[in-house]
C-alpha cells in the first residue's frame, strides 16, 4: 500500500516499513542534531518545512545528544515532543526512537527497556512510540529476554512496531527466529550503517536476513557525516562543523574520491546537488524504505527533500555502484 501526499515539491509516496502498518515518506529525517547543533527555534523551523513538504518520519534515540556538556541525554525527544504538543500534530507523525544507549538507561535487560521506554514517552509527551528501535545489541543479555520485554511494551500498546539497529546477523536471525517460534512481535525494519562509501556493513547477510523476513532497511550515516554532500574536497576550506573530522578522514580514501567524482558526474546530467544523488541511489536498494539524514538549516534540507524526485537510470545506479564497490 502507498499513499501520495502533497508538498510543495512533487508528489511524495508514503511506504510501508516491512510487513507494519507504519507509512512513511521517503527521507526519514534525522533528529541527532536537535538541541545540539541546532537549536530548538531552528529545530522548530526544520520540523515545520519537513513537515510541509509532506514528510512524516521522524527519527531519534534516547541518548541523542548526552554526548554534549553539560547534556544528559534525552534532549532530541524532548524537542520534538515540544514541537509535535506546540503543533498539534502528533497523530500525523510516525516517531522512532531507540532504547539502550542513555546514560541512565544502558543495555538491553528487559527492566532497563520498560524503564527506558517509560522515559522516552514522558519526553516525547505521547502515549506510544510508533517504531522502537533497540540502538547497540547488548550479547549479555539473551535475545529471547529482549524481543520479550518488546513484546510487552507492545501489547501494553506502548509500542507500534518494534526494529533494530546495530546487531550480528547471528543475533538478528535468533531473534527473528525466536519471534516466529513463540508468536511474540518481530523487527520490522533494521537500522544499519549503509551509504555509498560504506557498503559492507549491511550488504551480505544482514541483508539477506532482511530480505527473507520482510524487513525494511533505514539506513543511518545515508550521507556519511556529510561526506556524500559534497562538501569536503580535495585542497578544499576546511568545514567549520562538530561533524567535520568524519567526512575529512574520507579524503584520504581513493574509493571515496572515486566515488565523489561519480556523484558529481551523475549530478551535473540531471542538474540535481550531490546530496540527491546519493540519497536516491540509496533508496534504489534493495530493501531500503527511507535513508536516514539530518538538517540543522532550512538551506541543508531542500536537497534531502528533493531527491524523492529524482529519476536515476539504471546506467546511473550502476556506474555509482561501480565506483563505490568494496
């Protein structure tokens, strides 16, 4: 089932996460930036153009963004409950958040997730998260501990839909398997490392175990810390941003500049910024819903909006996985 949602740029397809009944845009907009490099007006002010533009997927975690003096952890959901309260929007939002990484709240018992879910409402202000995300696998804890305690958030109906992140595939497939086995909810979308110049990390098994159960791939890092922008260049001003020694480090690699020099190349022939390109090839893989990008201006937005537009050939897909292959 899709559903076209109006925006100011052409019509937007809303997508199904794996086997849910969650629909979402095309560009899952990063919360990692709210209430650390922008501020909560500007956080406002993204939240509302993306919002505009018919988008509806709205990501974050529990510890987004402890890692700031003098923060704790939890701020990003607090603002963007702020928002949805201040708009009145929070039925027409699909919020994912994920458990296991606040300061407060660290590993994946099955107490620490119902305590850590109970505070993620609280700061989000609603009733139920609508895709919870288990953020870094926790091995001391049995996966049968963990996809049980989901179970309960979800038949409290705290939790829509449950998803993971960072796991092996041998701790994905046990819990998937073990969901099967006894009935209880199952991952309906997995959460990797995945752009064009990290391919490894998602392509092989953990794809294939996506595939085989019907899970939908949202990829974080989708513009590797900004690398895929554009921005960083070979002898290029240094980026003034917290982001900046990420995207610089790829310089150094030959296949990154490879690939930088594909992008540009497929971006000049259908006038589209570097950052569509690689958001749309991307969303061509398989099993990908919704890459996963941030903004912290209104100006970086307008191209993360703009590639559900674009039309990529298969020349083009291929010559950029071409370019990016390990």
């Amino acid at each position: 089932m899709t559903i076209r949602v109006r925006g100011l740029f052409p019509l937007m397809t809303l997508k199904p996460v794996g086997t849910s009944d969650l629909l979402v845009s095309p560009l899952n907009l990063g919360g990692n930036v709210f209430g650390w490099t922008a501020d909560e007006a500007t956080s406002f002010a993204v939240l509302d153009a993306y919002a505009a533009e018919g988008g509806n997927f709205v990501d974050t975690a529990d510890s987004y963004s402890a890692w700031v003096p003098g923060h704790t952890g939890g701020e990003s959901e607090a603002i963007i409950g702020r928002w949805t309260a201040a708009r009145g929007n929070r039925d027409d939002v699909v919020i994912a958040t994920k458990v296991g990484q606040h300061p407060q709240f660290k590993g994946l018992s099955g107490a620490n997730i119902k305590a850590a879910a109970e505070a993620s409402l609280a700061r989000l202000g609603s009733d139920r998260i609508d895709l919870y995300y288990t953020h870094y696998d926790d091995e001391s804890v049995p996966v049968e501990e963990i996809i049980t305690a989901l179970d309960g958030l979800v038949r409290e109906g705290k939790v829509r839909q449950i998803a993971v992140s960072n796991i092996s595939p041998e701790r994905l497939r046990a819990s998937l398997e073990f969901s099967d086995r006894e009935g209880l909810a199952k991952y309906v979308a997995i959460q990797p490392h995945y752009n064009l110049v990290s391919r490894g990390t998602y392509e092989g098994e953990r794809a294939a175990l996506a595939a085989e159960h019907g899970l939908s791939a949202i990829p974080y890092y989708a513009l590797a810390a900004g690398f895929l922008t554009g921005k960083y260049r070979p002898g290029g001003p240094s980026v003034d941003s917290p982001r900046a020694k990420g995207g610089e480090q790829l310089l150094k690699d030959p296949r990154a500049l490879r690939v930088l020099a594909k992008l540009d190349e497929v971006a000049a022939a259908h006038d589209a910024e570097v950052a569509e390109v690689a958001l749309a090839w991307l969303a061509a893989q398989p099993t990908v819903v919704a890459p996963i990008a941030s903004a912290r201006t209104l100006d970086q937005l307008k191209p993360l909006l703009a590639f559900a537009d674009l039309k990529l050939t298969d020349t083009d897909l291929a010559s950029l996985t071409e370019a990016s292959a390990p």
